[in-house]
C-alpha cells in the first residue's frame, strides 16, 4: 500500500509521430518490410536530419559497436539477406510492371454517345479513386471507379477522351510506360440498322 502513495498519476504525453510515406511503418521499422532502399530515399528527402540518426555511417557503426564480433558478422549477413530479398522483391514487382497494360477502351453506349474506360491501373500503384477525380477534373466530365465482372476495377469516364486520357496518364504518372498502354474501340453491333437497311 506504502508503494502507491509514491506513485503520482502521470499525465500521458502526446509525441508526434512520424511514419515513412513508402511502407506506412516508423522509420526506424522500414528495414522490417520488404521496401528498405525506397523507404531510405523517401527519409532522406522527406526527413534528413532522422535520416542521418537512423541510416548514417555513424549511426550503423554505433550500433553495432556493442556487438560482439560474431554478432557483427551474423547482423552484416543478415543485412545483405534482406537487402538482396528486398531488391528481389523490387526487381519482381518491376518486372511486373513491364508486363502489365493499361487497356483504354472507347465504348459506344448509344447513337453517337461514347464513354472511355481505363483498366489495369493498379498494377502501377495507382490509387484509382484519385485518379478518377483527377480524370473528371480534367476533362470536366464524370469519372467513376466500377468493378469488371473478370474482377478488378476500372475507371469509367463519360465522353470520348481515349487519346486525351493517354496524353493525361503519360504526363501525370511517370512510372507508365508509354508501351503498355493499348486501345480497344467497342462498338455496338449495329444488328437493328443492318436488318432495318436490309427489309427497305
């Protein structure tokens, strides 16, 4: 009972908290998730001076300074494992990215109506809601995200925008390769005109 006498009730303390804008993780976990090297460039650009306490050649060196010479070895092995799984994982999803294709399809809906649809965005990392809006912004137009029966999304834009919208993803998103974007029109069978023009 004599203890808690002693034991003033702390007032809890608000800290501001940074989180690495790559993997979402403080700073000081990203070499935990598989995005070290990109974590690295974003700290150093975004948070220098926590860059250099964190990933310095001094901060490093500290760091393992206490540990034995063995220990030493195993973190400097350790480290080399997960630099090269995480370049692994970078060099995959890079490969991935060569490969995948961003289809814009210019769909008639009906006599002289068009609306543009734009899949396979999400394979580059783009946020599909946001690149809707930008897309209904730039275009003045309704834009919107719907799901495809295959699965997936794709963003709908109202209006016959296909050339534009290439113009508007190769400059607005860098990581786009001008190759993997393809073009399909679908047009709508014409079966009533063609059987109304064959009876007259």
């Amino acid at each position: 009972m004599a203890d808690t006498e002693h034991d003033a009730p702390v007032e809890p303390q608000s800290r501001h908290v940074i989180y690495c804008g790559v993997c979402t993780l403080p700073p000081e976990y990203c070499e935990y998730g598989g995005t070290v090297k990109k974590c690295q460039e974003w700290l150093q650009s975004a948070h220098p001076d926590m860059y250099d306490r964190i990933w310095s050649a001094e901060a490093l060196e500290a760091a393992t300074a206490s540990l034995s010479v063995e220990a030493q070895k195993r973190a400097a092995k350790d480290a080399q494992k997960k630099t090269a799984k995480a370049e692994a994982a970078e060099a995959k999803h890079a490969d991935k990215m060569a490969k995948s294709v961003i289809t814009i399809k210019r769909i008639e809906r009906n006599k002289k109506k068009f609306v543009t649809a734009v899949i396979g965005l999400e394979a580059f990392d783009l946020e599909l809601k946001k690149v809707a809006k930008d897309l209904g912004k730039k275009f003045a137009t309704g834009s919107s995200v719907t799901k495809v029966p295959s699965g997936g999304e794709e963003i709908v834009v109202q209006g016959d925008v296909s050339d534009e919208v290439e113009e508007f993803l190769l400059e607005k998103y860098k990581n786009i390769p001008e190759d993997n974007i393809e073009f399909v029109d679908d047009k709508k069978k014409k079966k009533a005109a063609a059987a109304a023009a064959g009876g007259g």
